[in-house]
C-alpha cells in the first residue's frame, strides 16, 4: 500500500528558529515523488518543494530544504530561519500511480506550524 | 497571474440542492484533478481526468459527479448536497513533476 505518515500533528516554534516537518513514506513502486506544500488559512495549496526518488541530491529552494533519506524512507521538510508569515499547515504528499495508470498525489493529515515572535 | 481559477471562492447551498463548482486553468495540461478537503483532514481526491478519460475513485460517492467540456475546463456536481459535504473543494493540474501540481484557491462549500 502506499502510504504517508506525518507524525506531529502540531509545532510551536519560535521566530528565526529552524524547523523540522517529519514525513514518512511506503511504496513498493521504484519511481515516485514527494511534495511539500503549505496550506495558510486562506486555504489554497502552494508547492513548496518537490524530491524525486532517483534524485541524487536533497532538493531546496530558498529557505526550504529536504532531508531526503531513501532508505528509512523519510523526507523531512526544513524551513530555515522561520518567519511569521510561515504559520500554516503544512501537507507531505506523494505521487503515486493510480489503478488506472496514471498518476495522482496522496496526502499525509499535516502538520499545523505555529511561528511565535 | 492565477493559473487554476476557481469559482465561487464561498458557495452556500441548500440541503438537497443541486450545485455545481467551477476549475479553470492556463495552462494546458492534460490532467485534472478534484479532491475535498473537510475541516482538518488531509485533501481526498474525488476524481480526475486525463484528456477526456475520467477516473472516478472507488469511494467517491455517486452523488459527485464530474464533466470537463475542454482542456481549460472542469466542473464538479453534487447532485444532492448534504450536511456531510460540506468542505473545501480544491482543484488542481500537473504539467512535469517538478512544476508541482498547481492548485487553485478552492471553493469552500456550505451547506445549509
């Protein structure tokens, strides 16, 4: 079965502290990615960061980061240098192939980050 | 700028009263996808297509049902609203991996 697992439902953090979103995984497929995306209150979904499975390095873009480990099937969001404005949930999502062959993405239940100042 | 427009953004409706949920996108792409989100869960996809073809998941009730005239298209019908769905409707597109898949702001639905 492919699966994701977010294990915190909440975090507190203090402002311009680095943090770390857990995110677990199981598939059987050898091809698969993982997604990051943020979930302010507003409610839209923005992409944060994107990991392929063949990808030799740790993906980042700005001040996001992630802890690729393929093998304990893991891949932990970091935000460095956290800001107010990075308080929101914050969903681990893989694709994964559908029974009909193509592709769809697969949610964890989140992690819902506090930033305090 | 947006490139999966959604329409309402807050769609009230009455119990048992047909409504019917719009997605947009710019950017050409191929698949299309619908999922709900309820108060703190996780988003679940309904359905998606790709091109024409439409892909209904196994649980998804029969009361959701789908249409996409076009490639730039894709609208989502509940037949008979109950209290049970209300929830936020998200749609969403993907191009390659990396792009990620793109989701518009949603549609929050009530259901009064």
């Amino acid at each position: 079965a492919q699966k994701i697992t977010q294990t915190q439902p909440g975090m507190f953090v203090q402002e311009k502290e680095a943090v770390t979103l857990d995110c677990t995984y199981d598939t059987s497929d050898p091809s698969y990615g993982l997604f990051w995306y943020k979930q302010p209150s507003s409610g839209e979904m923005i992409f944060l960061i994107y990991q392929g499975s063949y990808d030799q390095q740790n993906a980042t873009e700005g001040r996001y980061s992630l802890n690729f480990q393929k093998a304990r099937k893991s891949a932990n969001l970091v935000i460095s240098a956290s800001q107010l404005g990075d308080s929101a949930m914050y969903f681990c999502a893989m694709r994964v192939i559908s029974n009909f062959g193509n592709e769809k993405l697969t949610f964890g239940t989140g992690t819902r980050l506090t930033i305090i100042p | 700028d947006a490139m999966v427009i959604q329409n309402p953004r807050y769609q009230v409706t009455q119990f048992g009263k047909p409504v019917t949920l719009s997605c947009s996108q710019t950017l050409n792409h191929n698949v299309m996808y619908w999922y709900q989100q309820k108060s703190s869960q996780a988003p679940k996809l309904l359905f998606h297509y790709y091109d024409k073809d439409f892909n209904n998941e196994a649980d998804t009730p029969d009361n959701f049902q789908s249409r996409r005239p076009n490639t730039s298209f894709c609208f989502l019908d509940i037949r008979s609203p109950g209290l049970g769905d209300a929830a936020m409707y998200l749609c969403a597109t993907t191009g390659t991996a990396r792009d990620g898949y793109t989701f518009g702001s949603g549609t929050r639905l009530t259901v009064v």
